[in-house]
C-alpha cells in the first residue's frame, strides 16, 4: 500500500467513521500492512503496524525521535488516518495512565519488578552485611549511601528483597513478606 486511497479500499468503513483494515492482522488485534517506512529507512516498503502505515502514507516523512503514532479510537484495526496521531513519548504515557491500560497486566508488572530490582541497592550480600554489622544505624546509613529508615528496615528484616533475582517468579516478595 503506498497510498491513503489504496489503505482505505482494503477496509470495511463503518457508519461512524472507522476504517477497519480486512487484511492481515498481528496478534493483538492492529493491522499488519506493507507501506513505505520513512523512519527505518527511505521510504521503502516494509511490513509495519497499521497506525504507523498510515501515518507513513499520509505523511511521507520520518516519525520524530521521541515520538509515536498511535490510534487514537477505541478499535484496534481501524487505519482512517483521522485516528491516527503522532505524540510524544511522555504524553503517551500519559494517556496510558489516564486509561490504565496496563493496569493489571501480569507481563506489565514482571517487567516493572525486574527493572525495580536492577535498580534497588540491595542485594541479599548487602542485607547480610547490615544485619552483622556492629556499626549504628545513622554509620551504615552514611557508609553504603542509604536512607536510616531502610537500614532500619532491613536489620529487621522487613525489607522485601527478592534474592532470587530474575529466577525467583513473581511471587517471591509475598512469600518473603509472608515469612516475615
């Protein structure tokens, strides 16, 4: 498809507007449509999501860095490029928030875990060496750089840490703060 015209011939267009693509579907629902990729390339052909397609044919130009084109209706297969918009990365996370699109999802909060736990500074090794060392709180708090209270916490043993890493299953937290 290389054209606007040449999209909206290969969908079913409803009384309300939407132009909903009859060709090839990805799994979650949108269009898979072959149109040229301004972005990834100079404009040849290459398979893509159908919001970016449309996008592509309409505008003949690159997606800015730090953007995305999304649909801005509620049904997945629709390419009426009046649907279809061009935001930042920041305000489509905003709207993810307002809709709460991926509250809930189990992959979702698997993957914001793991990158908690990249970020966390700590580790089981570092837990241990808390809870045996003779220093005080407000030393150990200046030593490794981290608030008093989480020291605190931790000689408590009411820090949730998920010592397993990746490997230790999304239930490891609340079996560890079950223990507790």
């Amino acid at each position: 498809m290389r054209t606007i015209e040449e999209i909206k011939g290969r969908c079913f267009i409803t009384e309300d507007g939407h132009w909903l693509w009859k060709g090839a579907l990805r799994p979650d629902g949108r269009p898979n449509i072959h149109a040229p990729d301004y972005t990834r390339g100079d404009g040849g052909m290459q398979t893509q999501c159908g919001t970016r397609a449309v996008w592509h044919c309409a505008n003949q130009k690159p997606v800015p860095p730090g953007y995305r084109v999304i649909g801005t209706c509620s049904e997945k297969a629709c390419c009426n490029p009046r649907h279809v918009a061009c935001v930042s990365e920041s305000e489509f996370g905003e709207r993810l928030r307002k809709t709460g699109a991926y509250k809930g999802k189990t992959t979702r909060i698997l993957a914001n875990r793991a990158i908690g736990r990249k970020r966390s500074v700590f580790t089981p090794e570092r837990i241990a060496y808390i809870q045996a060392s003779t220093k005080t709180g407000i030393e150990l708090a200046a030593e490794l750089g981290i608030s008093k209270s989480s020291i605190s916490k931790a000689r408590r043993g009411q820090l949730v840490v998920f010592a397993g890493g990746a490997a230790a299953g999304m239930f490891q937290g609340l079996m560890q703060r079950g223990a507790a």
